[in-house]
C-alpha cells in the first residue's frame, strides 16, 4: 500500500483526490461528453457533497475540471441531470439536500458547464420532504417538454412530472412501490432504448440501496411503455443491470442519439473504505444498450462498452498459462470458448504471492460467475465474501470479453447479454494469466489486448 496510484485505473475516470460517486448531468456539447459527479473535494469519504466535473472528447480521456456546483448554506449538492436549454445553456437539475429537507434547484451554465449560475427562485420542485431527490431529465420530442424522474426515496415511489421551462413542474404519474425496494429507492433513469428487432421500449432503472441481493447497493430496472404521462411495466418481475457487486447510480446522456450510459464503479458497503489512499470512487467504462428478447427472459438489457476503440491496443502473446502480462495497465482479455454440455472454463489473473482474480462459464450449470475473494489487496468481509453469478443456460458456445483495469473489473458475455462489474483490490497487481478447461471443448480465440489512451 502507501502508492495511492497503484490502484489508479488508467481508461476509467477516478477524482485526482476527495471522495467520488454518481455519475451526474450527463449530457452532450459542442464534442464535449460531460461527466459531473458527487463529490467531496476535501476527504476522501462521503460528507460535503459538491459536483465534481469532468470532460471528455472519446468517453477514455478524461480532463477533470474545478467544482461545477458547491455546497452551499442551503445544503449539499446531491445527485441530478443536465440538459441543453434555449440551444445553447446548460441546465444543471440537482437536489439541495440538507439535514431537513430535500428539493429540486436548478442552475444554469452559459460556458459549457465551466460555472454555473443558481436560478434566483430555486428550489424550483419542493414537496416539504427529506427524503425526494436525484431528479433525471431529458427532453421528450413527442410532447415538446422536459420530462423528470425523481424519487419519494424511503417510499419506494418514482415521480414522473413535466415542464417546458424547467421552472414550473406537474406531477403526471408516480410508479413503485414495485420490485427489490431494498430500504431507499435512489437515482431512477428511464430511457428509451431499442430493440434487436428494429423496435424501441423504455426502460426504467432504479438504483436501491441498502438491500440489494448481492448485499449494499444495486441497480434493477424494469421493461414496458412511457407514453409521455406514465410509465408501464410490462410485467413487474425485476432484473439487475448488472450481475457484479459494484454498479450504481447507473445515468444515461439525456441527449444522447442512443442510449448511452455510465454507472459509479462501487458499492455503498464499503465505499468509504476502500484502499486507494487520497482518492476514491471510479465510473465505469460508458456503454451503450439495446434491449434483446428471448421466450425465458423476455426483454432485456444488452450492454457494450463505448470508446475502446479510441484507445492504442497492442496485443500481448498468451497461452495457457502466461506470466508476461502487465497487471499495472489496462487489460482487455476476451475469449470465445467452445464446451461441451458438462464443461467449465475458467481464467484467473493471478499475483506472485498467489492472489487470484477468477472467472469463467460453467455449461453444466449454465452459471458465469466472478471471484474476487482471493485477493489479498482489502479484506473487508462484505467485498471478499460472496461471488457474483449470472444464470445463463443453454449455452455452450461463450464469448468472454473482460476489461482488467488495475483496480476494476467488468465481464461482458455472450456478446454484452449479461455484465458484471466489481472493484477488485491485489495486493501486487497480476503478472499472469492462466486458464483451464475442465471436460471436453476448447479455447477457440484468445486475445489478450495493453489499452493504453
Ligand atoms: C446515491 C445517493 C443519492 C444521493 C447521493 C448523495 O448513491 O445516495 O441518492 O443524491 O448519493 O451523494
């Protein structure tokens, strides 16, 4: 430990110092892909909430910026959305927080997101509540109005309202109590995204907090309709964006031609005590979804990530066993493997004093999973305790696409069907990559990339 850079993801974004989590005002201007965030500039724990900031030209370089929006007398600045006003502001929709009450303000920025100013009438949606926040924003073209999602958090309620001006707010619809309600409903997104089949849906994503399954904090959604008033599911069943520990908060560009999202790459359980030193909190790599339709799983989220295409790859040799890869960069390792009905793959990045990242597809139990519980890096109980599994059955052709950045881990499958994202903390960073097959099937391609901006 004491190097606070070991930990430092090189194409992920991380605060230069302070303490990091949601993703915020996620928006688009003038070729610049804005990146605000909760954060506390002086400590690297959760306590003075300001909005960080952060740019971005190909969403893998990342230029951070001075403070976008303080904490101020009237409270923290919680987490919120940007979108673009008159063509030409941005206008930051944010919660003011303070040990009573929590309501909507608004500021608006006239230097592409450098300064803001507070609107002189904030808070723009009060409902004389403690616990109403994270408003998402964006621009809905079929009624020609901003439209906001915004949680009633300890009630498990997701509060649809509508403006045209950002100012004055109706209320249209509410959705919830539904799904894991876990003790707070945080950060909903809803987004329309389209199908394989040529079609779109909306999808609803609601961040919970504690309660999720894999214990802490995690992120479910919910498929179905928005007609512009109300959102309707089509069925109530919930599923998880992500199968990992360590995916919250998860806001898409709210003017984005696509959806296009990024999430806070941890987890509420130990988010404040992590072992990066000075610094704290990373997001994920942006992805981009779609939505796939299967008779057993109906409608749901696919997942690629955005950007690695403008990284330098160079490829490094690998066998089966290979102790010539640089754990202190970023790694892509994707796979595709062949199995038969009863075999499992598995590849585990491993140090010199014997930690082991794990992870791999099991045909028989038509089961991926993640281990990080033999690392030696942070051994808090909840990090290291339990393994992430996602239910994949019938599969016996597997494309395994990993992304290892020093201190991060996300696992694409199966062409971004299923996700799962964890921190994971080596006490030395890996020098080797080993896989093994157990029964009958092969390794088919095995590409093992340096992604360096
Ligand atoms: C989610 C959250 C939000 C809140 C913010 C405070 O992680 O708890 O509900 O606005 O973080 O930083």
């Amino acid at each position: 430990l004491g190097d606070p850079s070991k930990y430092r993801p090189t194409i992920h974004y991380s605060p230069p110092s302070g303490f990091m989590n949601d993703p915020n005002g996620l928006v688009i201007k003038d070729h610049e892909f804005h990146l605000f965030y909760q954060y506390d500039p002086y400590a690297p724990i959760i306590g003075n909430v300001h909005w960080g900031h952060a740019v971005s030209g190909d969403l893998v370089r990342w230029v951070t910026l001075p403070v976008a929006i303080n904490e101020t007398a009237a409270g923290q600045a919680f987490s919120g959305s940007a979108v673009i006003f008159n063509n030409s502001l941005i206008a930051a929709i944010y919660t003011r927080a303070s040990e009573t009450k929590q309501a909507q303000e608004l500021a608006f920025s006239s230097d592409n997101g450098r300064t803001f100013q507070e609107y002189k009438g904030n808070p723009v949606l009060d409902r004389n509540s403690d616990s109403f926040r994270d408003p998402q924003v964006f621009w809905d073209e079929r009624t020609h109005e901003y439209k906001m999602t915004v949680v009633k958090a300890r009630k498990h309620q997701v509060l649809i309202y509508g403006s045209r001006d950002l100012v004055n707010w109706r209320e249209l619809s509410s959705f919830g109590p539904a799904g894991i309600l876990g003790i707070d409903y945080e950060c909903p997104n809803l987004m329309r995204v389209p199908t394989e089949d040529g079609h779109y849906k909306w999808v609803l994503a609601i961040s919970i907090n504690p309660g999720s399954p894999l214990g802490g904090s995690g992120t479910q959604y919910f498929v179905g309709d928005f007609d512009g008033t109300t959102f309707t599911p089509d069925y109530y069943e919930t599923k998880f964006v992500d199968f990992g520990k360590d995916f919250y908060a998860l806001q898409t560009y709210s003017n984005a031609r696509a959806p296009l999202g990024i999430a806070w790459l941890s987890n509420w359980q130990y988010a404040n005590f992590t072992p990066t030193g000075d610094w704290r909190g990373v997001m994920t790599l942006a992805r981009g979804f779609g939505l796939r339709y299967t008779e057993d799983f109906k409608y749901f989220l696919t997942q690629k990530p955005v950007g690695l295409e403008n990284l330098y790859r160079r490829e490094v040799p690998v066998g089966a066993e290979s102790c010539s890869v640089p754990g202190d960069k970023a790694l892509e390792i994707h796979a595709i493997v062949e199995l038969g009905p009863r075999s499992r793959i598995s590849f585990s990045l491993l140090s010199e004093n014997h930690e082991q990242l794990v992870w791999g597809y099991d045909a028989n139990a038509g089961q991926a999973w993640i281990d990080r519980g033999r690392t030696f890096g942070f051994s808090q109980r909840f990090f290291t305790d339990k393994m992430s599994v996602a239910v994949i059955p019938g599969t016996t052709n597997i494309d395994l696409h990993a992304i290892f950045d020093k201190s991060t881990f996300e696992l694409f499958l199966d062409d971004g069907t299923f996700v799962g994202t964890c921190l994971v903390f080596f006490e030395k960073l890996p020098n080797c990559l080993r896989y093994s097959l157990v029964g009958d099937g092969r390794v088919t391609n095995l590409t093992v990339n340096v992604l360096t901006p």
